[in-house]
C-alpha cells in the first residue's frame, strides 16, 4: 500500500552566520522512519535529532543545495515517494562598522599611490582578503579625499566605502638644484628631488628681479 504523501516543514530565509535551526519531515503512513538528506553538506549539513521526523542543520557556507525527505517502509506501507525542497543559503552583508582603515594614517602627498591596510571583521572573525572581500582605491594619489571600496566575496555581499586624507605637500623645506652654467647661450634646468615635475612651477630671477614669462623647469 502507498503512503500519504511527505513535506518538509517551512523554512525561513537563511544567511551565512545565522545559528543552527532545525528542520521537521511530516506525514506518510505507517511506522517506517523519516530521512532527510543534504545534497551539499558542505554548505548544510544534518543531525538527527531525538525526536521523529526532526534534524538539526548547520550552515556552513553561502550557496544553494537540495533538501530530500522521505519514509520508510513497513509490514504495511510501501516506502514514501521522495520530496525535495530547494534552499539557499545567502551571503552575509559587510558591516560598514567592521570595516576599519589602519590607525593613524595621515598620508601627505608625495606623487605615489596610498594603500592603506584594511581590516574587515565579522564580530570576533577577522575576514581574509581576497577569500571574504576585495579592496579598491580611488583618487590615492593627489592631495584631497581617498576612497578604499571594500567589497564581499564568497560568503560575504555587499560594498563599504571608507575615505582618508591626502595632505598636501609643502616645498618649504625643499632646495631646488640647478644645473649648467649661467652664461649667454648656456641653459639652466632646476629640479626638486623627490617631487614630480607636474606638481610645481617655478620663477626665476636675475640680480633679485623675477624674470617675467618663465615658469619652466629650464631657462636660456
């Protein structure tokens, strides 16, 4: 004789971290016991519980995985035709109040990009980059406002913005060098070490007076 048909209790919504939960099988006919199984057990795995028709599952990971209930057969049934329930384990969304740039950095501008370190945290967990987020910058070079955009990866979703400060610069305790020889038809060049030529213009002066219209790194 068949029996009556099985079902797997509803199931809410699941995101990686959330605790473990548990899962009932119901219905059919007779005294055969209920089975259920996990198509991926690395991302949901079962434990049977105490009471009939009851398991404890545990999350593991974020994906999606099959859930497949049934009964056994007795002197009386047949056993029950199998069911399955599709499940998905989502993401978990970064917290912005996790995310931190390293302490104190208080950059200044010196033609080259910052990076600052990052650290992502999920409570007590400190998250691996490159396995639970990825991390840009944006506008690192020049002085003003720096984004780092940390993104979730694997079990985790979503982006975070954080932004530091790029000072400026000061030349005040710079010394130009210049190179040639000051005589009619000779070519003077000025440098600032350490500082990309982009960055500054200069004025040159004879005998105390600035020579109007010269603003180059060389002059004639």
């Amino acid at each position: 004789v068949s029996q009556a048909a099985v079902s797997i209790g509803q199931i809410d919504p699941k995101t990686y971290g959330d605790a473990a939960f548990t899962i009932t099988v119901s219905g059919g006919s007779g005294e055969g016991a209920y089975s259920l199984t996990s198509s991926h057990p690395s991302i949901l795995s079962l434990v049977k519980g105490d009471a009939a028709g009851e398991w404890t599952a545990t999350i593991h990971k974020a994906g999606k995985g099959t859930l497949i209930a049934g009964k056994a057969e007795d002197d009386n049934y047949k056993p029950a035709t199998e069911v399955s329930v599709e499940l998905e384990i989502k993401a978990k969304a970064l917290n912005a109040d996790e995310v931190t740039l390293e302490k104190d950095y208080n950059p200044t501008f010196t033609g080259e990009a910052f990076t600052p370190s990052v650290t992502v945290k999920d409570g007590e967990k400190t998250l691996v980059k490159g396995t639970d987020y990825e991390v840009t910058y944006k506008n690192n070079v020049n002085a003003g406002t720096a984004t780092v955009t940390v993104a979730g990866k694997g079990n985790y979703t979503s982006s975070v913005e954080k932004t530091f400060t790029i000072n400026k610069a000061s030349l005040a305790e710079k010394t130009p060098t210049i190179v040639g020889e000051a005589k009619v038809g000779g070519v003077l060049t000025a440098k600032l070490d350490g500082v990309a030529a982009d960055q500054y213009t200069w004025t040159w002066y004879r005998n105390g007076n600035e020579i109007s219209g010269v603003t180059g790194a060389s002059y004639v």
